[in-house]
C-alpha cells in the first residue's frame, strides 16, 4: 500500500510526539541533572523545546494539508 505524503507527515508527527514525551520525562526525572551532567542537561533542554517548535511546525502543515484535501 502506498502511503500519501500527509499519512508520512502524521506518522513523523506521532514519532516525534513519542520521543518527546520520552525526553521531558527524563528531564523530570529525579538526580537526571547529576546522571547527565549540567552541560548535557542544557544541551537536552534546548533539543526538547526544538523537538516542540519542530512539532508545532508539523502540526501547522498537516492541518494546513487536511483542508487543502
């Protein structure tokens, strides 16, 4: 089966979501700061809110897609 390029966006859109809520989990987590250490846990901290703008900008276009079908 042949998949359209919106069911590939929605499926990125639900992988990326996955992932993201497996990261703020561990940010959360209790001693992750002192596991990781102060730098990475910036480091992860920026990559998290890119993962959010990465998926907001996801959201826009699939819905945008949607109403275009």
């Amino acid at each position: 089966m042949k998949t359209t390029f919106l069911e590939r966006l929605i499926e990125e859109q639900s992988q990326l979501q996955e992932k993201i809520e497996k990261l703020k989990t561990a940010l959360a987590s209790e001693g992750f700061v002192e596991k990781v250490g102060v730098y990475q846990f910036k480091l992860l901290s920026l990559q998290y809110n890119a993962m959010e703008t990465y998926k907001e900008v996801l959201d826009l276009r699939i819905e945008d897609l949607k109403t275009k079908q």
